[in-house]
C-alpha cells in the first residue's frame, strides 16, 4: 500500500480512502479467519490481543461477528494493546502470580517454532 500511495496511483483516490480501504480489508480477513478457526477448533471464546487489538475497526467488527456466531470476545484494555511484548509481559505476570516455576537458564528460544497450543487458567475475583 504504501509503495503505492507514494508511486503512481489514482488521482482520483485519495490517500484517506486508500487508508480506509486497507484496514476495512485486513479487518474483515482477520476476524473472518478467527471466527473460522473458533469453529473448526471448538472454541467459545476468542481473544484478540497484541497491536492489532487496539485497531477500533477490528475491535467493532470481532466483537459484531462474535455476538453473531455466538463466541465470546476478550479484548484487554487499550492501554496494553500496543505491544506483543506487553501482552507476554502481562501473561508472564500472571503465571508468575499463579507460581509457575521459571524456566531452566540454558532455555533456548526458537523464534519460528510452530505453536501447537497454548493454555493459562486465570481465577478471576468476584
């Protein structure tokens, strides 16, 4: 998109609406992929965390389609959608609190390692 907005485009098209166009785009794929892999996988509740929660139109959207197909939607504060490293940080916390045993030192991390699943029971107060 940029490449395009900076090169030859559409006079006729303005920058907003090339903008607009594109996030109504990857809004409308992201959460039409979650809310599949919510079906094909089981699951009652989908949670949308890391940068792209805190875009407002995926926000609107999920939260549309999951009142429509019947899933649960989690959204954190917007204060800690602005990072993938806040939202490890926040689990890691909750782990923490929870007494989880920390991992060994010589514990390698392989960034591309495919994530089979993935699970944190959180007791909320009430």
């Amino acid at each position: 998109m940029a490449r395009y907005v900076e090169g030859k485009r559409d006079p006729g098209v303005s920058v907003a609406d090339i903008a607009a166009s594109f996030q109504e785009a990857v809004a409308d794929v992201v959460t039409r992929k979650a809310l599949l892999a919510c079906r094909q996988q089981d699951v009652e509740t989908l949670v949308i965390v890391g940068g792209v929660a805190a875009n407002s139109r995926v926000r609107e959207l999920a939260q549309q389609r999951c009142d429509e197909a019947g899933v649960e939607l989690r959204v954190p504060p917007m204060r800690l959608c602005t990072d993938n490293g806040a939202m490890i940080a926040a689990i890691g916390d909750l782990l923490v609190r929870d007494g989880a045993a920390p991992s060994r030192l010589d514990f390698g991390a392989i960034p591309t390692i495919e994530l089979t699943g993935a699970q944190l029971a959180v007791e909320l107060a009430g």
